[in-house]
C-alpha cells in the first residue's frame, strides 16, 4: 500500500505532467492552428483535424480493389466491380480526423489514447493499421503530438501504407470504387487551393498593387491579377465587340492570342458583359464558318449551320437548309425555296457565277471565299458543268441546226438540205435554217437571188475527197 510520501510524490508528478500537457498544446496551436479543433483539459479531450499536404502535384491512382467490394451493398457492389484505376494530378488529400484521450501520467509515464481515427472519404481503409503505427511513436517523457500531426501533414505516413512507388511520385490508393471515390479527392485538392489562394497576399500585374487572394483572381495560365483591372479591361472589351482580347493581359499571353474560358469571365464581369460576351462569341463562331447561311427571308436572318452529314455528299440533298427559327426550307446554292434535290437551281451559276469565279487568279482571296462558301468540291463541279455546257454548245453551233418551230438540233451525215423535223413535223432548210412551205418546199432553193439558191445538194468535189493512198501508183 502506498505511504503518504509516495502520493505527495506521484501528486506532484501528475501535475507536472499536466503543465507539459498545456505547454503541448499551446506550442501546437501556435504552430498548426488550423489542425486543433478543439480541447477540453478538464476531461483532457482534445480534436485534431490533419489535412494531407503532397507538396508538388502528384499523380494519384485510385486502383481498383475488389476484395473490399464487401464493404458496399450487393448491388452497388455488382455495379462497380467493372471499375478501372483512375488517375489525376493532386497536391492535398483530405484530412485525418484525431479524438485524443491524454492521460493525467501522459506525456511521462503513459501514452495518450486515440479514442477514434476516421479519415475524410474514407481513402484509406487500413485505420487500425495507422492507429497502431501512431501509437508504436511514442517514447516515454516525451510529448508525441506534435510528431504526430507533422507526420500526417506531410505524407511521410503514407509509405507505410504501402500505397506509393520507390520514388513517391505516384500514389496507388486501393479502394473498391475508384470512379466514387477520384471525385471527391478532385474537389476536396480544389478547395484546399481556394482556401490557401485566398489567405495569400499577391501583386496584380497591371496596377501592381498587393492584394488578398479573396480579391484576386488567377487564370489558367497561372497569372495573377485584381477582380478590379480585369474588371475594368473585360468589360472594355466587350463594350467594344474586341473579345479577342477578353484574356490574360500578361504580354506572353497577348502574344499566343490567349483568350479567358466562360468560367473566368463569369466570376468577374457583370450578367449583362456576360450576355454579351456570349453573344459576340456565337456570332464570331458563325462568321468564322464558311459553311453558315442566313435565312433568305428579310424578316428573319437567323443564321442556318449545313446539317450534319446524312449521307452522299455529291447527291443533292446536301443543298437543302431549314431555318430553326421560321422553319423556312431553302436551296444552299440559289437560297430560293427548296426545289428539290434532282432540279436545277432556278439562277444560272454557268453564267454569273462561273464566270466571275474564273475570271479570278489562280490562289486568290476570292476564288478562296467563293470556295470556303459553297464547297469546293460544289465549285469543281459547277465548273465541269459549265465546260461541258460550253463545248456542247459550240459543237451543235458548228455541226448541227435548229428546228425553227420546236428548237430541236438535228445533225445532218448526207442528203439534201430539205429537213423535216421528226418532232414537230416542221420543214425548214438545214443550211440557213429558215422554215420552208411544206406545199412546196423546194421553191427555197429554186428562186433566183436566194442565199440557197442551187443548194439543194451540198456537193464536195471529186478532188478534194479523193487521197492516194501509200503504196499503190495510179493507174
């Protein structure tokens, strides 16, 4: 049984204990305020909540582990049993959250005791394995927290989980549901930046003046700068219909031509900047396409993209458009109404449109935006058209005559020069191609002072036709 000296003794022990126990703890505040939640010395609870810091961004694998599929119900456990290892690049995890028991003999002759340990999400499953590793840290007359919260904060645990490669670059976190569990290590890694960017003081690059990151914005492109200049600069731009110069004001960036995504802008300029913005945007979209037509009809305009690929390229339907906004359906090459994909277009490309396209250089601007309009490929073919149509032309000019009555060419090989025309029984002169009396349609050619007076017959004479041939003399 203990004497009175021994209690006086072990009394005076414990409250030296208890003095090292409040200097443990202010010391750990003072360092890691963030990671004490809370304490309560009259019943020595205290909380700790320890974020993950990887440092540099690290690749994170969330592999699959089917043996832990156990965890989840039956159905949901089917459903991700297919899952793959999934990658992305994090620089924090979520936090390991710590209810501590101290001891009225700890830090000297006991150990604190961890009443529980969760860790956020649950991206790591081996709890039990990390408390008794905890607890494996603590030498006797010696206060432990501090190591353990240094020990979790910078990852160095994490090897002893067996979930990183030799060099630490990349981190292999086995879990039964990889595609559940990546997007809450994303969001989580998102939210600690924010956090840490807003704390932080920074310089804008236009005003160069310093200011907290709540007030500050960074681009994509890592640049910094006040909400107040992009603020002013955006809205300028847009004002003035220049978005291609809503982006980065950093000289490099200007160089690239880089522009701000719909995110950036949305968290700095107004709802209505905004609208425009987006409308500018749609409306340099549709200009920049070469295949975009507007609506015919004058009341409407709208803008009408080609459809999308249905078939042939080369058939006709390929010309047909229907305005989303009247539902007026139209020909892509004559903009009248649509007339079908086997009828010709009621405007005459050969004639106006072909010939300013060829009267054009070789390689210039305006052959380059007739072609980006309607197609290359459309152009070409317009083009044969019309040299097919043109030598047509010359030949029925030069080896065929019209009827004078229905307009139908008849070529003649030998005869005479009295033609009746088969379709509409009209009988006219093949040389000049006046219509003859069908009573007596010979007095064309026997009336003295006529241009076919005698002509009846085309002769050719026998010299001009007769040739010699090679290797047999004339007898």
């Amino acid at each position: 049984m203990s004497t009175f000296a021994d209690i006086q003794y072990d009394q005076v022990d414990l409250e030296q204990c208890h003095a090292m126990q409040l200097e443990e703890w202010e010391v750990l505040e003072s360092i890691y305020p963030d990671c004490c939640i809370s304490s309560d010395f009259s019943t020595r609870y205290i909380k700790l909540e320890i974020p993950v810091d990887l440092g540099d961004s690290r690749s994170v694998a969330v592999t699959n582990n089917k043996n832990l599929s156990a965890l989840f119900p039956t159905e949901l456990a089917q459903e991700i049993s297919n899952s793959i290892e999934l990658y992305d690049q994090l620089s924090s995890l979520p936090p390991v959250l710590l209810h501590i028991s101290l001891p009225a003999a700890y830090p000297v002759y006991a150990p604190p005791e961890i009443i529980s340990l969760q860790v956020t999400h649950s991206w790591i499953l081996q709890v039990n394995e990390l408390q008794a590793k905890l607890l494996e840290m603590w030498q006797s007359g010696e206060g432990i927290l501090y190591n353990w919260v240094e020990w979790i904060r910078s990852a160095e645990f994490l090897p002893s989980m067996n979930v990183t490669e030799d060099d630490f670059s990349t981190l292999h976190i086995p879990h039964p549901a990889p595609q559940l569990l990546l997007p809450l290590l994303k969001a989580h890694d998102t939210a600690s930046k924010s956090v840490q960017f807003s704390q932080n003081a920074y310089t804008c690059s236009v005003c160069l003046s310093s200011y907290k990151g709540a007030r500050c914005l960074q681009l994509s492109c890592s640049h910094i700068f006040c909400r107040g200049c992009l603020e002013d600069f955006w809205g300028l731009c847009i004002t003035e219909g220049d978005i291609g110069r809503v982006g980065c004001p950093d000289p490099a960036c200007v160089k690239n031509n880089r522009e701000a995504d719909e995110e950036e802008v949305m968290r700095v300029v107004s709802e209505s900047d905004l609208k425009r913005w987006k409308w500018l945007r749609q409306k340099r979209a549709l200009e920049q396409d070469p295949t975009m037509i507007h609506c015919p009809m004058q009341f409407c305009q709208t803008p009408v993209p080609k459809p999308k690929a249905t078939g042939d390229e080369d058939s006709g339907w390929a010309r047909l458009r229907t305005c989303q906004a009247c539902d007026y359906s139209f020909c892509a090459f004559c903009r009248r109404t649509w007339h079908g994909p086997l009828s010709e277009c009621p405007i005459s490309f050969t004639e106006v449109f072909i010939i300013k396209y060829m009267a054009l250089p070789e390689n210039s601007q305006g052959r380059q935006d007739i072609e980006r309009r309607y197609g290359a490929s459309n152009v070409r073919k317009l083009i044969a058209k019309y040299e097919e149509e043109q030598s047509n032309k010359k030949w029925l000019e030069s080896s065929t005559m019209g009827c004078p009555g229905c307009h139908v060419h008849v070529e003649k090989s030998l005869g005479c020069n009295h033609m009746t025309c088969a379709k509409c029984k009209q009988h006219f002169c093949y040389r000049c191609g006046d219509k003859l009396l069908a009573s007596n349609p010979y007095l064309h050619f026997s009336t003295p002072g006529q241009p076919c007076f005698s002509k009846l017959f085309d002769f050719t004479s026998v010299d001009d036709e007769w040739q010699p041939v090679e290797g047999f003399d004339a007898l």
